[in-house]
C-alpha cells in the first residue's frame, strides 16, 4: 500500500516506534550480508566472506554508534515539530475563538493586564530595592556599625573620632574600617570660580571610606593615606554625575583645581556612575581632615561618624559584634565622660541598614498586588466557567469526534494561557509606565531608585506571571469542561440548559474574591486611618503661610558667623511686607538635632544615667515666628549675648520630667562646668517626625551658642515665594558668595514628614478600589448568569402565585450568601495581614474595630448592589414569555 | 585500497549519495555499489562513512528512509530523495562541475 509520507510518519510514531537501535542494527547487517553474499560469488568462502566484509566495513560500533545517535536526535526533533504543529493550531483557533467573543475577551485581557501590569511594576520596584545586591564588590561581607546606649534608648548613635581610632586599632574582624559625615542640606561645600557659586552636595570621608566599600575612581586615584591628616593640600573625588553635568566629561579633569569654600582643592579622582554613596545625589568626596578641629571638634562628646566595615572572609556577624562590644565596653570604662552611656554597638548589614525601613511596606504593597492578580484570576475564572457552559455543546461535539480528554483541556489551557499572554503583553506596556509613575512617586522615600528598572529580569518576571496566571485561571474551568458527559448535553438539543455544577465552583470562586477584596480593603483601612492619625497629631507649630531659607555660614565669613546671622535677620525683618522672621539650626519634623546631657544642681543624678536634652539653637522672635506658645517666663532677646549669663528656654517635656511639680523657671542645669539659666518654658513641637512624640529640648540662642547652619523662618503679607526670593536678595545685598541650599515653605516640611505614610495609604488605596470592583464584578457577573439560567424556575414560580418581592429575596439570598461567607473568610485573613503591617502603622490597633466593621460594612453595600441588578431583572420575569419557551 | 582509488571529503559523499538516489529510491548497499561502479572504481565509498552520511542526509531532511524488501526478497532500508534534497543535489551540482571546472583550468594551463 503507498500511503502519503506525512501520513506514514504520523502512523509511525502512533504505532509506538521501533527501537532506532533495533533499525540501525537491521541496516547494517543487511549491508554485511550483501557485501559478503558478493565476496561469495566471486568465489570466497563463506567464513571468509563474512571476516572480509566486516574488515572492509572498518569500525562497525563506531558507525553503529554514530547512527544511532543521529537516529534518536531526528526522532526528537520530529516530536517537537508534532508538538509545536498541534500548538500552532491551538493557538490559532485560540484567538478565532475569544474573536467571536470580543467582549469576554476585552474584559478577560483589561482585568489581566491591570493585574500582571501592578504586580510586574511592584516588582521591578522591590527587586531592585530590596532584592539585589548593592553595588559594591562582596557587598554581602559590608556591615554599618553604631555605637549603642540602652540608657538613652538610643540603640544607633554615630561615633566620635576618637572611638573611632581605637575601634579601628583594637578589631580584628574587619579588614577595614570607613568612616563618613554627611548630612543633606548641611554638609555642602560652596563651588565658586566657575560662573554662579554653587553648593554642591559633600561627604568627608576617613581614610579606608573607599577600599572598605571596594570602590575605585574610574579616573585618577582615591585619596591617600597622608591626605587624610591635617594641614596636607586639599584635594577633592568628583562624582560621575558632576563630572558630566559640570565638566562634560573632561578626561583632562584630573589635576586640576576647583574653588571649594574658598580653598582650592585639587581633583584627584572621578567615581564610577554606579557609585553615590552614601546618598543618590553626591557631588564630591573630601577628606575628613579638610573640616578644623574648629568646625567639628574631635573629641569624644562629639560624635558625627558613620562606620561601615567589611568583615573578613572567615568571621561571621555574631564574632564582630561580640568583638566590637568589649572594645565599647573598655573605651566606657576608660572615658566614664564621655562613653559611659555608650557601652554597647550596633551591627547590622549594610544592605539592611539602607532598606530596613522601606522593607514592610514595600512587601506589604507587593503582597496587595498579587492579592489584586488573584482576583483577577478568580474573575477572568469564573468568565471562562461561564462561558464554558455556553460551549458546552461545542466541546461534546469536539469529544464525540474522538478528540481525548487530554486533547481537550489542552485546547482550553491553550486559550486561557493565549488569554494570559494577551494580558501580559499590555501588562508589560502598563508595567513600564507604572514604574516610572512609581518611581516619580517615591523620590526620596526609597533608597536605591537608581537600581529600579525594567529589564531582562523583571520581564522574564512577568512572563512567569503570565504564564501562572494563565494556568491558574484556566485549570479549573478546563478540567471541569474536559470531564462534562456527552450524551446529557446532545440529547438537551439546541436550548443548551444543562450542568449546573459549575455553579458551586463559580461561587467558591466569588467567595474567594470576595475575602481577598476584604483583606486588600482592610490593609488600606489601616493604612489611611494611620496617616489621618498621623496628620492629626500637634505637631507644636503653625505651618500655614511661613517660607523657609536654608543656608549655611560661609567659610570666608568664619569667625564672624554671629554678626552675620544678626545682620541678615535684620535686613530680612526690615523688608517690606515681612512681620517676623527667625533662625533655627533644625527646623520641626526634620531633626532632633544634637544630644547634651547635663545635670541638675542639687539633684542626686545617677551617674550611668544622667539627664541630657536634645539642643536646638534658634535666633529671637524664633517662638513667635513659628507659633510654639509660650508657656511661663520669656524668650530669648538680643539682649542675650555672648557678654551675658547663658540662658536656655525648655520645652514642657523637659520641664515635666526633669522639674516634675516645680516652675522650671528660674532653674539652673550646669552642662559641664556651665550654669545655664532656664528662663522660659514653651509648648512641645514634634521634632523627629509626626509620629514621634517630641523629646526633652533645650533652645540656645544662636547668639550665645553660635552654629553655621541655619533655617530662615519668614511670615508675613502676600504669596511665599516672593517672600523668600526678596529674602534671599537681602541676603545676597550682605554676601554675594552666599549658597541657598534651599527655598521651601513649613508646609511643605509638613508634607514631606508624611510622605511616605501617604505613599502606602494611596497605593494600598488604588488596589483596595480595583479589588472591590473587580470582586463587585465577579458577584454580579454569577448572579446574573444563574438569574438567566433560573429563568424558567422563576417563572414557574412566579405563575404559581409567588410575589416578585419573594423573588428578589430569593435572587439577594444566594449573592449575599456569597459574599457574607467570603466577608468572614476575609475578616480573618486581614487579621493575619494587620499582624504584619502593625510596626508600620500609627496611633491605631492593628485589628482597629472601626476599620475591620467600615470595610466590611463597605463589602456587604458592594455585594448588595451588584445582586440587586440581576435581582431586579429576576422581578420582571414574564412568566407568560417563559413558559411558552417550551 | 588500491593506489588509483581516491577518498571521499564529506561533502564530496553527500553530493554522491544524492546522485545515485536521484535514478530512485535505494537501500545503503546499493548506493555504495552505484558510486563505485560509476566512478570506474576510482572513487571508493568507505562504507563506516556511508551510513552516518545516510542518516543525516535523513536528519537534515534531504532523504526519506522506509522499510521495504530488497531484491532478494529481504528487509532493507530504503532511503529517496524528498524535494529538498532534489534542490540540495541540483545546486550542489552545479557548484561541483564549476570547481572540478577551475581545478582543471588550473592544472592545464601549468
């Protein structure tokens, strides 16, 4: 018989293959045979012939060797031709089928791509902050170091340069030890000479500060040991980005000499791009040794270094820590002044330390998003199920033509997972705009933005995302479509009314959305009533209509920094338009500024313990200006001079704990040898942040404790920012060189104190809403459908007398059946999730009753309206219309 | 191997192989045979060479292998030319007569 090749090889392969060992043995034989049936015939002998035959051939196993092995290859090759024939063809009637349902399928592949777009874009944004590792070589072996004082509570405090000299020369776990001082809208240097003066963003770093990272200039050198001591010539590292933006990238850079605070320094370096350490916009690196004793005096008290070491190769954690605690421990015994309150450390890896604060929300929004891809599952889930009872009929008539169960479902997994891939496609498109959108949003509130992006990772992300997806919202309804009987559904004829089963399964389906949309609310009721507490906290002060001017005391003015601050607080209150105007050092929100401790006179003090305040330096008018009431005795006037007795003004917390059931005023503390006067008591201002509440303060007047940074507080008639320029001209009028680091207004400091609580609340928020409509979707969707299918039931009922209102009931008890257990369900998964948002969350329980009873409130309004749609429809039924169906 | 006999370069074989197909389908022996005889017993197929050149012609799909019997009435393989490997034998052709052409030109012209 001559069959077709095609056809040939697809009957082969049915036939189960013989063994391609099997065929290459045949075919070899046959040719020995006939080789030696010829040696034969031209007389040989046949033992002869044979050996001859077999000579001639050469290495037989060899050859049999070789092919087989081509043997087996073509086999496979040809199994996946088979495979990838038949997936075209699914494939292909894939997309014929969701084109004749264009609206199942829009809605199936906008519910998908909205979640695998939110779930992909969380996820480039938490791979690339949490996930990867930091851009430093070994950067796992990189740990941040405190010193620790369990009497002050204060478990990560910076260290003094003394401190640290002798951890570096008495550890031996690190290979070494950097150290740096930074701090945004403080530490910068003034760049002048090259057109407007401008403040670049600075970090003084110790020796060891690069090597201990693994970091080496692209360009140059780093600095040397001998420039990290006093009195060498200064020189400078520039960072990438200011070499581009300021220098174009000038390879010749190095060598040359750039006015700095007045001093020219040399260039010596230029950093690689990837490195900003320690924070996303830094200019330029200089060594420690640059700043005078004068400016930071280098004494134990003083403590402004942050440490970062890098362990060595066989020493663990526990090891350094325990190492780093005695050398703590003997420097408190051996400086009982000034270390006594610091006799623990801190050590923690650096990539913690860096993302340790942004780790809970971050995952607690991922985990909403995938929450918000499951329903979206359950939803595209339950349009299959329902379509798949409409195809029923299609499906047995595909079985009765002999296509297997098997052949079935992977039809329809084909066409869910083509659903999917349709979805992920748009996803991806949403995903890239969403983590930019992201990203805008969370400037400054997240560490490492830098590193997020949308690469090869994160799309082969969410293409596993899609892939899953596609599975999951496909198995179900596929097995279940697979498994239906044939002859029910052939003998029902054309109506098609079969096979209710799917129903239960379409419930559970909703019930599960509905309980995940109630966990997804509840996160972002706790979140929002969290930052509505926060937001109505005190903070101490009026924001409403004040500008701000930051700046530092120039260099060149040295010396001379109170008579400056004196004159441009004169100039700035002489202005037009400006009814007062104040300095602070740190404004409220931003900072607790610099840690004192001292004692009361009088007082038995516990030595281990003693009081201490955080200080706050601030100019006359500074109370009035802000709108902290003051509440006994006075403020500090311009009287208050550096001929006069120091005074301090405290705040009611420092009065409450340290002078409890007396009038502080009129006391005195000795900070040292110092007596300081309190002369007036004010109201507390939340100085760390919204959520902390304010510690004991003490306000110097910057004119008898002088410091260079300064924050211009202004109020006054008509629009801010007018205010603040006219403010920074009379400033200029005084100091042309004078950098501004800053124009903004205290509201805005406000703002930026609870932007990332607001961050979380509205994240949470946008997915809790598609949750709930998508779950919203998802009652209606199956409530409908069983309406349409009950329809004769109900008209039977309704011919025999039932009221339409009994019908309604009917229709609303089973949707709100549903959505009661899938409220329950969720009720006790957002217990679980409150558990884990509870440290990130402020002044409210975690299972907040008013929360948990508002959302769940929430679902059953919800749930009620969308039953009540196809409810009401169940109402109208025409019984007459229906029975005559039959 | 007698001194006049010449051996075969792989690619050299597989031109062979398809040739002696293109007169019809053949099993493995009977291609050795055909390229013998026609070359005057000059060119002389190693036959350890034969089959797994057979069998990825078959791979690359240039040739159709089938179980049939022999003329003697045994099971044999039997390979043919499908229409990829009829394109394959004609442009292959083509760029042999031009280069055994050149060589000549060469040699002749010393």
């Amino acid at each position: 018989m001559q069959l077709p090749p095609g056809f040939k090889r697809l009957l082969k392969l049915a036939v189960r293959p013989r063994a391609v060992e099997q065929d290459v043995d045949d075919e070899l034989r046959f040719h020995l045979e006939m080789r030696a049936e010829k040696l034969q015939r031209e007389g040989l002998p046949p033992a002869e012939a044979h050996a001859t035959a077999q000579r001639e051939f050469g290495n037989l196993e060899h050859v049999r060797a070789e092919c087989v092995r081509l043997g087996h290859e073509r086999e496979s090759e040809m199994k996946r031709s088979l495979f990838l024939d038949a997936l075209v063809q699914d494939v292909r009637y894939a997309l014929r089928t969701l084109r004749k349902a264009p609206a199942f399928s829009l809605v199936a592949v906008l519910t998908l791509a909205l979640g695998i777009g939110a779930t992909t874009a969380l996820f480039s944004v938490v791979r690339g902050v949490l996930l990867k590792p930091l851009p430093f070589p070994t950067s796992e072996r990189l740990v941040r170091l405190w010193q620790a004082s369990p009497a002050l509570d204060s478990p990560r405090t910076v260290l003094s340069h003394p401190d640290l000299e002798d951890w570096k020369a008495r550890q031996k776990s690190f290979t070494d030890l950097g150290a740096w001082w930074h701090v945004q809208n403080m530490s910068g240097v003034d760049l002048s000479g090259l057109g407007d003066p401008e403040l670049l963003q600075a970090t003084y770093v110790t020796d060891g500060f690069f090597s201990t990272l693994g970091m080496a200039p692209q360009l140059g050198r780093p600095f040397l040991p001998e420039e990290n001591l006093p009195g060498q010539d200064a020189v400078v590292v520039l960072s990438h980005g200011l070499w581009t933006r300021k220098f174009g990238a000038d390879p010749t850079m190095i060598g040359r000499s750039l006015t700095l605070d007045g001093v020219p320094h040399t260039v010596v370096g230029i950093m690689p791009p990837s490195f900003t350490f320690p924070s996303e916009q830094m200019d330029v690196w200089v060594p420690l040794s640059n700043i005078p004793e004068s400016g930071i005096p280098r004494t134990r008290f003083n403590r402004f270094l942050n440490v970062v070491g890098r362990l060595k190769p066989d020493v663990t954690l526990e090891t350094a820590r325990a190492e780093l605690g005695g050398i703590s421990r003997q420097l408190a015994e051996a400086y009982p002044d000034s270390n006594a309150q610091y006799p623990g450390i801190t050590a923690i890896p650096l990539h913690e330390a860096i993302t340790g604060d942004v780790r809970t929300g971050l995952l607690v929004v991922l985990g909403a998003v995938g929450l918000l891809l499951l329903i979206a599952c359950a939803n595209v889930a339950n349009l299959q199920l329902a379509r798949a009872t409409l195809r029923e009929r299609e499906l047995a008539v595909r079985a009765a033509l002999g296509a297997g169960p098997g052949r079935l479902v992977r039809q329809l997994l084909t066409e869910s997972v083509v659903l999917a891939g349709l979805g992920g496609a748009l996803g991806i498109a949403l995903a890239v705009w969403g983590t930019e959108v992201l990203v805008g949003l969370s400037v400054h509130q997240l560490p490492r933005l830098r590193d997020v992006r949308v690469d090869g990772e994160v799309l082969a992300f969410a293409a596993g995302a899609t892939l899953l997806t596609g599975l999951l919202f496909g198995l179900l309804p596929a097995l279940r479509a697979s498994s239906t009987r044939l002859e029910p559904v052939l003998k029902a004829g054309a109506r098609g009314t079969v096979g209710s089963g799917g129903a239960r399964l379409r419930g559970m389906l909703v019930v599960a959305e509905v309980a995940i949309a109630v966990v997804l609310a509840t996160g972002a009721g706790l979140a929002t009533r969290s930052l509505a507490r926060m937001l109505a906290e005190d903070p101490g002060f009026r924001s409403e209509g004040a500008a701000v001017v930051s700046f530092s005391v120039p260099d060149s003015r040295r010396g001379q920094g109170r008579a400056y601050l004196a004159e441009v607080l004169e100039r700035v209150r002489a202005l037009p338009g400006i009814e007062s105007a104040a300095m602070v050092k740190y404004l409220p929100l931003e900072s607790t500024g610099e840690d004192m401790a001292f004692n009361r006179p009088g007082h038995p003090e516990d030595t281990s313990n003693p009081p201490h305040a955080s200080v706050m330096h601030v100019s006359t008018g500074y109370f009035s200006t802000m709108g902290i009431p003051l509440l006994g005795g006075r403020a500090h006037e311009a009287t208050d001079t550096q001929q006069t007795p120091i005074v301090a003004v405290v705040n009611q917390t420092f009065a409450r704990r340290y002078f409890p059931g007396e009038d502080a005023v009129g006391r005195s503390v000795k900070v040292d040898t110092t007596d300081i006067g309190i002369i007036g008591v004010v109201g507390d201002v939340r100085q760390a942040g919204l959520a902390e509440p304010a510690p004991p303060l003490v306000y110097f007047h910057v004119q008898q404790f002088s410091r260079s940074a300064t924050n211009l507080v202004l109020r006054g008639q008509g629009a801010l920012l007018p205010m603040a320029i006219a403010a920074r001209q009379a400033i200029w009028a005084i100091e042309p060189n004078q950098t501004i680091s800053r124009i903004t207004t205290l509201d805005e400091v406000v703002s930026e104190a609870v932007t990332r609580p607001r961050l979380l609340s509205v994240m949470l928020g946008l997915f809790a809403v598609l949750g709930l409509v998508l779950a919203a979707v998802g009652i209606y969707g199956v409530l409908a459908y069983t309406v349409s299918q009950r329809q004769r039931e109900l008209g039977v009922r309704l011919a025999l007398g039932a009221k339409p209102a009994d019908v309604l009931r009917l229709v609303l008890k089973s949707g709100m059946g549903l959505a009661g257990t899938g409220i329950a369900l969720g009720a006790a998964g957002a217990l679980v999730l409150a558990r884990v948002m509870g440290s990130i969350l402020y002044g409210i329980a975690p299972h907040d009753p008013l929360t948990f009873g508002g959302v769940m409130a929430l679902l059953l309004g919800v749930a009620l309206l969308a039953c009540l749609i196809p409810a009401r429809r169940a109402m109208r039924v025409d019984p007459a219309v229906t029975l005559r169906g039959d | 191997m007698s001194d006049t006999s010449l051996e075969l370069v792989q690619g050299t074989l597989d031109v062979l192989i398809l040739k002696s197909l293109s007169w019809g389908a053949r099993h493995g022996y009977a291609v050795a045979e055909s390229i013998n005889e026609r070359s005057g017993q000059v060119l002389k197929v190693e036959e350890g060479a034969l089959y797994p050149a057979l069998h990825r012609l078959e791979k690359r799909g240039l040739l159709e292998a089938e179980w049939g019997l022999s003329e003697n009435n045994r099971r044999a393989k039997f390979y043919k030319l499908t229409s990829a490997g009829r394109a394959h034998l004609r442009a292959q052709s083509q760029t042999w007569t031009r280069y055994a052409a050149a060589v000549s030109r060469v040699l002749e012209a010393a």
